[in-house]
C-alpha cells in the first residue's frame, strides 16, 4: 500500500459540496483546561446584536473602545452624531472595520459583550494551520518500546509524547470519545457487517484487518498510559539532555527535543486549544472542521485500514466550510494598550509538530 505522509494537506475546497464520492468509505481491498496566556481566553463572549443590557453603558463603553482603536491606528473616528443607538454603533463599526482592514487584511474589527464589558471594540487574527492535517503516528515509538536497543530513543520519544498529551493536550486515538477512536470505530463496524460466506481469501482478510484494529487499539491503550505518565514529563528536560550528550544519538531527534524542552519552559501550561474559539469566529456555522479532528495521535500511515479511514475523513470534512484554527483577541477597552506577542506558542508549535511528524514517518512504515 502506498504510503500516506503523516502531515496531509486539507482539501482547499472550502465550499460544502453535497455528497461525497461514491463507495469512498469502503473496507480497503488488500481535556481538563488549563490557564491561558492572554485574560481574554478565560471570557464568554456575545455577539453584540443580540444585546438586552445597559444602552447607555453599551454607547458609552463602545465610543471610548472607538477612539482607543483609531488612536492606536491612527484613523479618523467617524461622525456618526446624527444617528440613535444602535444606526450609530453600527455604522462606525462598519466603517472603522473597513479601515483596519486596510491597514491589516488578517484583521477583523469585531464588538465584543462579556461579563465587565457591555460593548467593546476587539480585533481578532487567525493563525493560519494551512488547512493541514497533523496527524502524529505512534508506531514507531510503539516499536522502539519493544526493543531494547531502542530505549534511549524510546524515553526521549515518550517524554515528547507526554509533553504534547498532557499539557498541549493532543488526543489519543484509543481514548474513549475521541475523534479518530470513532473512525477506526466505524471501520471495524464496517468490516464486521461485511459477509463473504464463498470466499476463504477474502473472509481472512477480513479477519487479518479485525486483528490489526485489535492490535492497534490495545497498542494505542498501552502507549497512552506512558503518554499519561507524570513523572515523563517531570523528567522531560533531564531525559532529553541525557541524550543530546549521549555518544550515540541521532542528532536530528535530540536538536527537535531540545526546541520541544524550550517550548515547554516558555509556555508550561499552555494546550493548543486555548486559543481556539468557535464563538468569535462564524460562531453561527456548526458544521466545522474542529481543531481535535485536524490535531491528534493515531497509529500509522501504513497499515490495512488506514485508507479507509482516511476516505472517512476527507468525506467529511469536504462537507465542512469551517476550520476551527487559533485566533488571537485584542481589546480596546484601555487607552494605553500593551503590546502582547501575536501566536507566539502558536508560530513555534506548528513547525515543530511538522518536523515531528516527518521524523516518525521515516519509521513508520518499518516492519
């Protein structure tokens, strides 16, 4: 079977289309939350236009957010006296919009209600994951746990393993509730309801693909248990300069452990699903490509049904307009607004998932 790249390009089609193709999901043939960096991931925001508080306090809070914006962009405040509420809001709203995103396309002027505020000016920026899927294959290090002669590479792998797990909070495939554990769910609900009562060659590779799902979700449970292992991540920094300063070592894996010990250090509690919010970003559209689907552990991009799986999911999310990336909120409620560092974890994180990805694919397809 040809092999399947670990890191995989999204469709860019981004308009649903109204079905999939046909037979594309077939058997093949031979988080607890955690503090953000930013006070703004800790509110629940509204949309505005579904506002039933204070109109005085609304119009009041809104015009000074209005003039700190302009003044940290240096724009106009439109003249909107001539208009009640809400006409004026809206269409200085509209306008200084237009304005910032002349200045910055990425950016989008939004007004913002939460729990201290009633009507505030906010500019938010997606991140962009280039509609890609970062799927990191665990049977390498499966492999490298069974094997001795492995176990340095094997501790320095789990320790990554446990980082991305435990605090980045990337799912597990063989936990529970999980979006790939329903889809190798429902593949192994596929195979079973496939019958082939004349044909011995065919009915023993069904029961080759059964033992492989079998295989790789009891393989997955084991893995996820090290994975889950506090005293790993306690010992991340020792284990991996233990092996940076080993003789025998690959260098690539030790300088990607390094950059992983460092974004760790500088973010210890950061998950990648802080920044994540579907509220402020066409909070309207429930058909979405969310960020657990995109981001996850599975087993490899070599084995029976990995095709079937993967159909499974192109078929879905060709139905999906959406994808749930990371979005960096500013508020204009202060005059003297701080500068605060734009997808800091984020412009780090992604190219060393990237990097991690390519590495375990060299192995993945190793028996």
């Amino acid at each position: 079977m040809e092999n399947l790249c670990t890191v995989r390009q999204l469709r860019s089609k981004t308009k649903p289309t109204t079905r999939c193709r046909r037979n594309a999901a077939q058997p093949v043939k031979k988080r607890a939350p955690r503090n953000g960096g930013n006070g703004f991931l800790n509110h629940t925001f509204k949309p505005f236009w579904l506002f039933d508080g204070n109109t005085e306090r609304a119009e009041t809070e809104y015009f000074r957010s209005l003039e700190n914006i302009c003044k940290h962009y240096d724009l106009q405040i439109p003249d909107v006296s001539g208009l009640s509420f809400p006409q004026n809001i809206y269409q200085s709203w509209q306008i200084t919009n237009e304005r910032v995103k002349a200045i910055n396309k990425k950016l989008d002027c939004i007004i913002l209600k939460d729990e201290a505020h009633e009507a505030v000016l906010a500019t938010i920026n997606q991140f962009d994951t280039g509609r890609t899927l970062y799927y990191i294959p665990v049977k390498p290090l499966w492999k490298w746990v069974s094997d001795v002669r492995q176990q340095p590479v094997a501790d320095v792998v789990t320790a990554i393993f446990a980082y991305l797990y435990q605090v980045v909070q990337i799912p597990m495939y063989s936990d529970y509730n999980t979006f790939l554990a329903d889809q190798y769910r429902y593949v192994e609900d596929m195979i079973n309801d496939e019958i082939y009562e004349d044909d011995a060659e065919e009915t023993a590779y069904k029961e080759e693909q059964l033992e492989e799902l079998s295989m790789l979700q009891n393989s997955g449970i084991k893995l996820g248990r090290l994975m889950d292992e506090k005293d790993r991540l306690e010992r991340m920094e020792d284990t991996v300069l233990n092996y940076a300063n080993a003789e025998v070592r690959d260098n690539d894996l030790a300088i990607l452990a390094i950059e992983f010990v460092q974004l760790y250090k500088a973010y210890p509690n950061r998950s990648i699903f802080d920044s994540i919010r579907p509220d402020l970003y066409y909070a309207e559209v429930n058909e979405r490509i969310k960020a657990d689907e995109y981001i996850s552990f599975y087993w490899s991009g070599d084995d029976m049904v990995i095709e079937t799986v993967m159909s499974m999911i192109d078929c879905s999310f060709q139905e999906m307009g959406i994808t749930d990336e990371p979005i960096d909120v500013v508020l204009f409620d202060n005059p003297n607004l701080i500068e605060q560092e734009c997808f800091g974890f984020e412009s780090r994180f992604f190219p060393l998932l990237d990097r991690l990805c390519t590495f375990l694919n060299q192995y993945d397809n190793y028996k």
